[in-house]
C-alpha cells in the first residue's frame, strides 16, 4: 500500500476501505508517512468528502489508535455529554450533578480551554484543592459510589487525532465535516460511554455559524455514533450571544452553583434542562423528555443536586463548602465598568469577542502553555432583548488591579454590542435536535 496510491484515490471521491483508513492512521501516530502526504490526503478529504460509512471507519481507526475505557466496570448506562464549544458554556458544571442526582452515572473526562473559549477542568480548577487527575480505578469507584466524577482527559486518548487536528490547523483544512466528526467522535467513543449526547453549537462564539452548517455537522456525528452502536442525539443550541451571564472560571462555576439552586440565568436553566432531559432518556431513567424534565426540576427543587455537587468537590480534593458559599471562590482585585454609549435595546452580543476579551484579562489561553487567572473574566449586566439608557451599565469586568488589559478588553466588550431602537426578534435556544431518526426543528 502506497500514500500517494491513497491520496490519488481520495482526490478522485472514491470510498476508502477500511485497512486503508487504517494505514492512514497508523502512519500518521508512528510518523512513518510525511506530513505532507497527510496534508494532501487531508485536503482531498476537504474537496471531495467522505461517505458515512467511511467517516466511521475514520472514527474508529482514530478511537483505537490508543488507550481505549472500558466503563463496564461502572453500574447503569453511562451517557457522555460533549459541547462543540461556546463563551460562558458551563453546561457540564451544572449537568454532571444534576443528571446524577437524578440516577445517571456521569463518568465524564473533560478538556482545558484553548483560546475564547473556556475548558471545564480549569473552571473546575478554580476550586482550590479540587483534582482533576485521579486514576482509573479511583475514578470508576467513585462514580459507583456517589454517581459522578469529572477528570481531565488521558494524555493517551485518541492521539491520532491530535496529531491529524495539529497539522489541519496549519494546512487550512480543518472546515471539513467528515474530519471535524471524526475528531469529535474519535474520543468520545474512545472514553467508552454507552451514549453520546453533542450540544452543537451555532453563531458568532461558535465555530458553525449557521443552524444549517451545525445541522450538516450533527448529522454527520450522529451517523457515526449510530454506525458503531451508540445510541447519539444532537442539539442545536444557540451561540449567537454568551451562555448565561458570567464568562471566567470562578464565576463560571459561582453561575453553575446559581443554577443548582434554582437562580441563575434563565437561557443556562433552560438549556440545562432540555440537554439534561436528553442524557435522562439516553441513560433509561426517563421515558420522555417531559418525564426527564419533572424529574430534573425536582433534583434542583430538593436540594438534591447541589448536595450532588457538593460530594463531587469533596470526594475529589476540594472544600465542600463552596456549594453552599461560592464566595470562598476567587475573586478578582478590581471591578470596571462597561457602560452603554446610546439608548436602546441589545440586538447582539458577538460572543466570539466577549470570549477574546476574557482571554485578554487572564481568562483563557492565547497558546497551550499559558497559565490562567482563575478570579479575572465578564460578568454581562444586558443582554439581547434588554433596553438600556446611555450610561447605563452593560457589564463589568473582573480584572487584575491596575491592569492595563483592562482598558483594552472594556473597549472590546463595548464594541460586541450592537443597539436598536425596537425590541429585536426573539431567537430559539434549541434551533434543532438531531437523531437516528431525523432532524426535529
């Protein structure tokens, strides 16, 4: 077998067999084929695409090119919930106790941020003395004792996708549905869930901008799931504007704790409820989303989930207490405010630059190695449909003292904004849910 016999075959859109994809794949973990020709074979994925059976034999190839979970050890379905990222997603924050709460067992293994948007173990690194590396034994007893755990992701966990995802960003060849998928559903099959439910996002903080570009992606990942046996759903959520109010870490996870309580944002509530109804079906705890939904909203009304989230801090390292008194979180040292420049209703918030001006307070990484404040980030006073009153204030920022990004990144959150004078047309949460079945709008 030849790489450029396999690059030619691509470029002509025929379908590739499964020991091909495998050669591929192997090539790309041991290094034994170029980067160039990976490249190349890469591109011609890009114009000419690939079938359904094809992309999973992509996912699978990618799942076990390393070390592949086996949860079986672990009681009950267990569900994997996964976001195509957004600004002020804190969704696994409130999902993870919740869904346990109410008998689902969550054995989730979650990423850092990298860039605008944020990443659930640095949000959860917030908690002092919190642990998000715990060994696979440790990790399996305890959701089988108390229902839940979040860990970082294994180093070892598809890393043929890493290295393929690392050369498409310097090749112009990561808008490609079929390789996005595959990524996507590379390792959430490698981290062996029985079911897969992606909140797929859309808008300006998103990497689909469009509902019909996440519908295509959605697609695409929940054929792969059903192709190798996993029962998958997709939700198309909006990401037109930030998730909630608060975008930083420790406030990410003081508006979780709002939410677990029965408070917080309605847009994050609702959000919550509905992906938290799917994972509910998925796992047989619910027979319907109307069902999965009484059951969640009586977790929240009981005290159960945040006395859920409470065992999670505690049984991985950090105070307790933090449930119950969010305060004892980090805090910046100055406050700014955003104040509105004319009269008007909020048409829009570019999420995308409210998540780059957090990063520019300290909130999140312009490069992998760059440590974050866990304390800085945006709290947002106004959102869509809001009316203000110049002068008003519109956000404030949680900043270092006498920080000269603070300046900057106030210019740029006064620049996402955009006013009209009459209210703006409401725009759904949840444009889609994709399934086996098809696409329910």
């Amino acid at each position: 077998m030849r790489m450029v016999d396999l690059i030619r075959k691509k470029r002509t859109g025929e379908e590739m067999t499964e020991p091909e994809i495998r050669y591929v794949v192997d090539g790309v973990v041991s290094g034994t084929i170029p980067d160039y020709q990976i490249a190349a074979w890469a591109m011609a994925v890009c114009f000419t695409g690939m079938t359904a059976a094809e992309t999973a034999r992509l996912t699978m190839a990618m799942a076990n090119s390393g070390d592949v979970v086996d949860l079986s050890a672990i009681r009950g379905v267990k569900v994997d919930k996964h976001s195509t990222g957004g600004v002020g997603d804190k969704t696994t924050l409130i999902l993870a106790p919740m869904v346990a709460a109410c008998g689902v067992p969550v054995a989730k293994m979650s990423g850092r941020g990298l860039g605008h948007t944020g990443g659930t173990i640095d949000k959860l690194e917030a908690i002092a003395g919190f642990r998000t590396e715990l060994s696979r034994e440790a990790f399996f007893s305890q959701v089988n004792e108390i229902g839940v755990s979040v860990i970082g992701q294994s180093g070892n966990i598809a890393p043929a996708d890493k290295k393929l995802y690392a050369l498409r960003d310097v090749t112009g060849t990561v808008d490609s549905i079929p390789l996005i998928a595959s990524s996507v559903m590379s390792k959430k099959i490698a981290a062996g869930a029985d079911a897969i439910l992606l909140d797929v996002k859309f808008g300006s903080g998103a990497f689909m901008k469009t509902a019909e570009e996440a519908i295509e992606l959605a697609k695409a990942m929940v054929a792969i799931g059903t192709e190798v046996g996993r029962n998958t759903v997709a939700a198309i959520t909006d990401m037109d504007q930030p998730l909630g109010r608060l975008i930083g870490n420790a406030l990410e996870v003081r508006e979780a704790i709002e939410i677990l309580r029965g408070e917080g944002p309605a847009d994050l509530r609702e959000l919550c409820l509905e992906l938290g109804s799917h994972m509910l079906v998925l796992g047989g705890r619910a027979g319907d989303a109307a069902e999965a939904r009484e059951k969640l909203e009586q977790a929240i009304a009981s005290g159960e989930a945040l006395r859920k989230l409470g065992r999670l801090i505690a049984a991985q390292g950090g105070d307790p207490a933090v449930a119950e008194r969010p305060e004892l979180l980090p805090q910046a040292a100055a406050r700014v405010t955003v104040a509105a420049a004319a009269d008007g209703y909020v048409h829009g918030i570019d999420a995308e630059e409210i998540g780059v001006a957090a990063m520019r307070l300290g909130a999140g990484r312009a490069a992998k190695d760059d440590e974050i404040d866990y304390a800085v980030g945006i709290e947002l006073l106004a959102k869509r449909g809001d009316r203000v009153r110049r002068g008003d204030a519109i956000a404030i920022l949680h900043a270092r003292a006498d920080d000269g990004a603070a300046a900057e990144a106030r210019e740029q959150v006064l620049g996402a904004y955009a006013f009209g004078a009459e209210p703006p047309a409401a725009q759904p949460l949840v444009y889609a849910v994709v399934s086996k079945d098809g696409v329910r709008r």
